[in-house]
C-alpha cells in the first residue's frame, strides 16, 4: 500500500510539472504565486515576454502587494517590483492560479528600459529562482541601503 501511495504521488507530481510546464503567458495576465509568509494576497503582472539567444524566454512581470523594506520610500516600505526578468521556467513553478485583479500602475517600462541597457551591455541578468525567492532578494537589497 505505502509503494501505491508513493507511485500515485509521483505520477501527480509530474502531470503537475506537465501542466505547469505547458502555461502559455499572455501580456496582461495576473498570477498568484507561491509567497512569502504574509504576502498571501500578492500576484504578479505579466508586462513583457521575450525570447533572448542565451536566456530563452525571459518574462517581465511587475510584483504587486510586498512588502519591502526600504529607507527610500516615505513609509519605510514599497508594496510593489515594477520590473522584474525571470525566466519563463522559474516563473511557471512558482505559478498558482490564474487571478482577476485591479492592475496597479508600476514603471516598469522605466525598470525594462534601465535593465536593456545594462543586459545589452553584458552587467545584467536574469532571474532563475522563484519569484518568492526573487522577493526575498529585492527585500534584501533594498533594506540594506541608506
């Protein structure tokens, strides 16, 4: 019984992987995701996808409802990423549902034009992690600076 279990548990995980693998983005879209504790309401804003010869699909999506720590901001927080670039894969395994949402204004295409450049000049990247892990990291970054 406990090597049915564990077959029936395997099997589910890869028709999962399959389908998750098979979401096809459109511009526009919003997404829940797999969060961090407390940011249970936020999702993210598909804003650009692009195919890049070293990255393959590379997916621009805006962070909507974080909470970041950071002494820039009036209130010593921002509640959104305008720009962040993941790849299509990365985002497709932090994906839960598709969301209806209110999108909010971000400059990401400030944040698209600014990142461009820099990957156009060999200085930038793109993510691979999760997008929870992504959070993690925007938060870590910005709540170090003065």
């Amino acid at each position: 019984m406990k090597n049915l279990c564990f077959a029936l548990f395997a099997i589910l995980g890869v028709v999962l992987s399959a389908v998750a693998g098979d979401i096809q983005f459109k511009v526009g879209e919003c997404w829940s995701y797999k969060t961090r504790a407390g940011e249970e309401a936020s999702f993210i804003v598909i804003q650009k996808i692009e195919s890049l010869p070293k990255e393959g699909e590379v997916v621009h999506i805006s962070v909507c409802d974080v909470k970041i720590k950071t002494a820039a901001a009036e209130k010593g927080i921002v509640d959104k990423i305008g720009h962040l670039p993941i790849a299509g894969a990365s985002l497709r395994s932090s994906l839960k549902e598709r969301v209806t949402k209110t999108i909010p204004e971000t400059e990401w295409k400030q944040g698209y034009k600014i990142w461009r450049e820099a990957y156009d000049a060999g200085k930038a990247g793109v993510f691979t992690q999760s997008v929870s892990d992504c959070v993690v990291y925007m938060d870590n970054v910005l709540s170090s600076r003065k």
